[in-house]
C-alpha cells in the first residue's frame, strides 16, 4: 500500500511541474490494433534527455468455438534518460518502468474451460530507440522486463473450484508506437 501511495505521489508530482508550451509524444501501437486491441501513449518531454510517459491500452478477444472472452487493460509508466539525443528527447534510450495490468479470462459455462482473473503490478527497466522526423512523426520502438511486485491470480473451474495461481513473476512489455509530436 505504501508503494502505491509513493508512486502516486511521484506521478502527481511529475504531472504539475509541465508547462503550457510541453513538448509531447502521443503515440498508438498499430500492432495491437491488428488483435483487437489498442494502446496509447503520452510522452511529456522534461528537458533534451530526460521525458516520463504514460500509457494505457485496452485488449479483448473472443475464442467463438470455446465461448472463451479475455480482457486486460495495462496501465503503465516509463522514465526515459536519452543518451546524446539530437533533436530533444530521441534516438537511445534507457527506461525504468512502473506496470500495472488486470486481466479476465471468462466463458459461458458451456464448456469444461475455467475463469482466470489476474491483477499484476510489477517494476523493471528498458532500452529503446525513439526517432522523430522533420515533420514531427514519431517512431518509438522499446522493450522493458522486470519483476513483479503484487500478483493476485484466481482460477475458477467449470465445477466452482477456486484456488490461487501461481505465475512466474516476470513482466515483460514490448513499444511499438507510431505518433505526433506536439509543441515542438
């Protein structure tokens, strides 16, 4: 609990020291796009090598032949220090990540398949390139492991059994995003 209090705190923090003329990255990952799902981004450039991004997408599939229905929605946070960036806040970068991911796993009951619920918060760190073209056009590409820190995963089966599950605690996120920049 007091994990989260801090890391709200630091968040909330970060958010009123923008100004008005902030630099911005907003970015979409079209991959997720082709899979039902969509995830979107808001990098806030603080100075040429440093920026903090906020992410938060959504994910749904539907399985026709098991009625099996999944949804997640990750929420994340990144800190970038650029190394010799050129135009402000691009090309190499490391990142610390906070990541915060709720997921269902549900069917019908026409089927012997079970309900999985899952709520993840995990922190790591990350490498990535961004580049930004004349034009203001964004391609940010990153990978970003790290370990959890709160995992809370019921399984269900079809007969109402529940019991905790235990998954491997590693949280791995992948940045495919394409964008703007705004206020450059």
């Amino acid at each position: 609990m007091k994990l989260r209090i801090v890391l709200f705190a630091i968040c909330a923090f970060a958010l009123t020291t923008f100004r008005a003329d902030a630099q911005i990255d907003a970015t979409i990952n079209p991959v997720g796009l082709l899979f039902g799902g969509i995830n979107v981004g808001a990098d806030f450039v603080l100075s040429e090598d440093f920026s903090i991004e906020a992410n938060v997408g959504y994910n749904a599939a539907k399985d026709k032949d098991r009625s099996q229905k999944y949804t997640g929605v990750p929420i994340q946070a990144v800190g970038k220090y650029y190394f010799n960036p050129a135009d402000g806040a691009d090309k190499f970068y490391a990142a610390a990540f906070v990541r915060y991911v709720n997921r269902s796993y549900t069917n019908d009951g026409s089927s012997s398949f079970a309900d999985l619920t899952q709520s993840r918060l995990g922190a790591g760190v990350g490498l990535g390139f961004k580049a930004v073209s004349q034009k203001n056009i964004v391609f940010d590409f990153g990978i970003n492991v790290g370990r959890v820190i709160s995992d809370n995963t019921k399984y269900s089966d079809s007969n109402g059994t529940q019991e905790e599950v235990s998954i491997p605690g590693v949280i791995i996120a992948v940045k495919l995003g394409v964008g703007y920049r705004f206020g450059a």
